[in-house]
C-alpha cells in the first residue's frame, strides 16, 4: 500500500535535477512543449536547471502557468509533455519532478514576483477561484490591470482545494501560490456567490467566467436518495474540509464501499476510501480501456487494492438490514459513439446485487452556474466561446476551464484562463470591436 509520503516523494536533490535535465536534447522541435497546452517553455527551463540557473528555470516556468508547483505534482506528465518527449528519448526527461523542483526551490529560497505593466485604471471582475480563474486574474495583473476573484466557497482554489485529495496535492503548495498571486494585486473575495452576471458585469470593464462544473449530476434511477449513497464531489469535500478545519470527516463509509464511476473523482474517492480502510469496489460501465480517468491514477488504486469491475450499469439501489443495495446489469459493447468509445449496451436478464455499507456516486458533472442561461451553452449547459479568445456571446465577458470543457486538467485551465486574459486585453484596447462570438448580446 502507497501513502501520501510515496504519492509526493519525487522532490529531486539539485544533484539529481541538473543530472537529469543534464540529458534532454535540446530539440529544435521540442515536442515535449507542444504537448504542454500552456505552453511552457520545457527546452529553456529545462536547459536553465542544467546550467544551475535555478531562479531563471521557475521564472521560465512561471510565465507560462502561474501554479507552476501545483501543476507539477497533478499534471498527468505521462499523457502530456513526457509523452511526447518519449518520441525522442527511450527514458523521456522527468519533466514533472524538474518543475516541481525548481518550484519547491523557489518555495523554501523566497518567491519572485514578476514583472507586471503600470495600471491603466481598468477593473476586471473573475468568477470562480479554480485554476481557470486564478491563471486569468495573474495574467491580467501583469497586463496593468485591477483584478477582484469572486468566490462561492470559504477557500480559493476551486477543486484544488476541495476536491483533489492532499496525500496528492499539498495544500500547502496550492495556498502559497495563491498567496503569490495575490501579492500580484489580485483580490479574492471569498464567500461570494455571485448570481446576477448582468449587474455583476456593470461593476467591471470585463468579466471572465471561471465557475467549473463541478455540480454532480443524477443517475436517475430508483433509491437514489437513500441513506449510505453519496455524490463522491460531497465526499472528497468533506474529507478536504476536515483536514483543513483539523476535525474528523461527517461522513464514514464503513467497512465495504461501491464506487460507481470511471474518472478521476472516482478514482479519488476510491483510494481516499482505501485509505481510510475500507474495501473498495469500482464499477464502471464501459471497459477499462474506455475510462477517462488518468491512466496513473488507475494503476495506483489497482496497486493499493481497489478492485474493478468493468461493463456494469447500475439499475435500482435498494436499502437492506442498514446497508445499501445496490443492482446492476451487464454491459455488452455497442456501436462507436462521438467520443469514440463503444456504447454500452444492457445485457437482458443479467441483473447482478451487491449489498454493502455505503455507495459513492461519481458518473459525471455539470456546470453549477444557474446564471450560465445569460450566454450562448452548449447541450450540456457548457459554455460556448471563441477559441482564440475565450470570447463568448455576451460582450465583455469571456469564460474557460471546466465550465467550457466539461472537466478536463488543472494545466487546461490555465491555458484557458491566460488565453482569455489576452481576449479581454484585446478587447479593452480596442473597445469598437465587441470580439464576442455570434449570439444574442444582452
Ligand atoms: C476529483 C478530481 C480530481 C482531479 N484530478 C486532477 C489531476 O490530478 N490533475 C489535473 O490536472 N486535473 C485534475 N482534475 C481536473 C481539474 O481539477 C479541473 O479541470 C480544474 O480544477 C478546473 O478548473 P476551473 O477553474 O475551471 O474550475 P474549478 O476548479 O471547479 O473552480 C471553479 C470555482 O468557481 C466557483 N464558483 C462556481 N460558481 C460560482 C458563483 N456563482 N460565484 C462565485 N464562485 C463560483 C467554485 O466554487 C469553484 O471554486 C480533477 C478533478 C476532480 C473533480
Ligand atoms: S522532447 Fe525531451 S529531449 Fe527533446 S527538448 Fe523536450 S524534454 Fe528535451
């Protein structure tokens, strides 16, 4: 069994980082960068820490996402920049440990602030503190401009700080970038749930929407609601939450545990319970190959003895004897659907049970913001923007991370965030042009 020590022991000795970054090739091409969707710079950086130029490689680093160290414990590296960089070397760089060196550098040696423009007087109004919104106030900050975040939680950092659990993320590392980028000038208001865009938006010259989707949605199917079901999201929040207030979690899962689900949450939730000390059972309606979690994530729960089971849809929960029930059917492989993965198709009469002490839910997300109907969404209520500029229907208000995609990588929203940072420059230099896809503006 792994711990949360095992999960952060790839800090690097300065010994072993210039080592290491002492065998990247320096491609002309660089892969490794293109494979980064916020375009770090991985030859410069990675070259600054074979020179020993540490301060230079988390400077580097910074311009290009400013939650350099929390990216650097959570990006999936192995699906990403060192994927890519597998094209060009049998044993790819550990890009992922190399950032989170200079970053934990950085982090005990006193934390650089960088340059940012004189402020022209403009006000720019965020809402949500995750990744999305965090990446946009910095860039706009050093763009010259007065940045306030709106947050509904007691805490910043969006499912940083209450969702992705702390043997994989410090939380001492997301509070200190955090607080980095509030001594940029950015003011984060917490405990403000903002519910009217429209008059939200009157305050500012522009307004990025960075509000997740992180609202967990029904599986629609009898007994839902019975005691001993949860929404995993509830779950890893409630253990976030104890951690941080130092008290035990509300909710104890007992001895035997389902979680239904296949993507990162589920995953989480899974080991979480596994840690905590109960048997963990996975089922999954698709087949392995199918799920979307991240594919080391998988095979730490399978290494810490979570156990999978693959093409089972669940029916109809039951309650029994103070346990739960739950039924599920068997799946066979359907036609390729949009996402290129097979349809599950139910099996007739393959109806199975498992009763256990609790059931966590975790089979998909949606936005939370009910405000959302102001602008143009997609089917699934996500956002729909301009993808050059994070523009969407209603001038001067641009949007990204989750609540575009759906649910995709912390280092996503950073992209998404500093892309929208440079829409709003735009648009507010040149404010005749609107720069907002088509659609209905209010
Ligand atoms: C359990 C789990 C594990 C994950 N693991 C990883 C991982 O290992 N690596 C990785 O790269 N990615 C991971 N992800 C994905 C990653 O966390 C998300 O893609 C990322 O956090 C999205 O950032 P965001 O800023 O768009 O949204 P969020 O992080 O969801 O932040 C949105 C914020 O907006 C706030 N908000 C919403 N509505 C309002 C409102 N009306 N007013 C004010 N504030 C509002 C919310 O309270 C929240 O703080 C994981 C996701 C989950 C759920
Ligand atoms: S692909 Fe690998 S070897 Fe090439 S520059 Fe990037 S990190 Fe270095």
């Amino acid at each position: 069994m792994i711990s949360k020590h095992d999960y952060l022991s790839k800090l690097m000795t300065q010994q072993d980082a210039v080592a290491e970054a002492s065998r990247c090739l320096g491609c002309d091409d660089a892969p490794c960068r293109t494979g980064c969707p916020a375009a770090n710079d991985i030859v410069k950086f990675v070259r600054q820490i074979a020179q020993r130029n540490f301060r230079g490689a988390i400077k580097t680093v910074r311009e290009a996402n400013v939650l350099a160290g929390t990216c650097a414990l959570i990006c999936p590296v192995g699906e990403l920049c060192e994927f890519r960089c597998g094209d060009k070397l049998e044993r790819p760089i550990d890009i992922g440990a190399l950032q989170r060196f200079v970053a934990e550098y950085e982090r005990t040696h006193g934390m650089s602030l960088l340059p940012a423009k004189q402020s022209a007087g403009k006000s720019i109004g965020i809402i949500g503190s995750g990744p999305a919104g965090l990446s946009a106030s910095f860039e706009l900050a050093r763009l010259g401009y007065n940045v306030e975040i709106h947050e509904a939680e007691q805490l910043p950092g969006g499912i940083l700080t209450y969702g992705i659990p702390s043997y994989r993320l410090d939380p001492e590392i997301v509070n200190d970038e955090i607080e980095y980028i509030k001594a940029m000038g950015v003011k984060i208001i917490t405990s403000s749930a903002i519910d009217d865009l429209k008059s939200f938006a009157g305050n500012y010259d522009a307004v990025f929407l960075g509000v997740g989707a992180y609202r967990s949605l029904p599986l629609n199917i009898k007994g839902e609601k019975f005691d001993g079901i949860f929404q995993a999201s509830a779950y890893l929040k409630d253990i976030k939450v104890a951690q941080l207030s130092d008290k035990p979690p509300m909710i104890n899962l007992g001895k035997e545990v389902i979680v239904i689900g296949g993507g990162n949450t589920a995953i989480d939730a899974a080991l979480s319970a596994r840690f905590s000390g109960s048997a963990v059972n996975i089922f999954y309606r698709r087949r392995r190959v199918d799920m979307p979690a991240f594919r080391t994530e998988i095979a730490s729960a399978e290494n810490n003895g979570v156990k999978f089971n693959f093409n089972y849809s669940p029916i109809e929960f039951l309650r029994a004897d103070k346990r739960v029930e739950a039924v599920f059917c068997r799946n066979k492989t359907g036609k390729i659907d949009r996402s290129g993965r097979p349809v599950p198709v139910q099996i007739e009469g393959s109806q199975e049970s498992f009763r256990v002490d609790n059931i966590l839910i975790a089979t998909g997300q949606g936005p939370t913001f009910r405000e959302i109907d102001l602008i143009k969404t997609d089917k699934r209520g996500l956002v729909i923007v301009d993808d050059a500029t994070g523009a969407t229907s209603m001038p001067g208000v641009y949007a990204g991370g989750d609540a575009v995609n759906g649910g995709a990588t912390a280092v996503q929203a950073v992209a998404d965030g500093k892309k929208a940072a440079h829409g709003i420059d735009k648009y507010l230099s040149n404010s005749e042009s609107n720069n907002c896809i088509s659609g209905e503006p209010l």
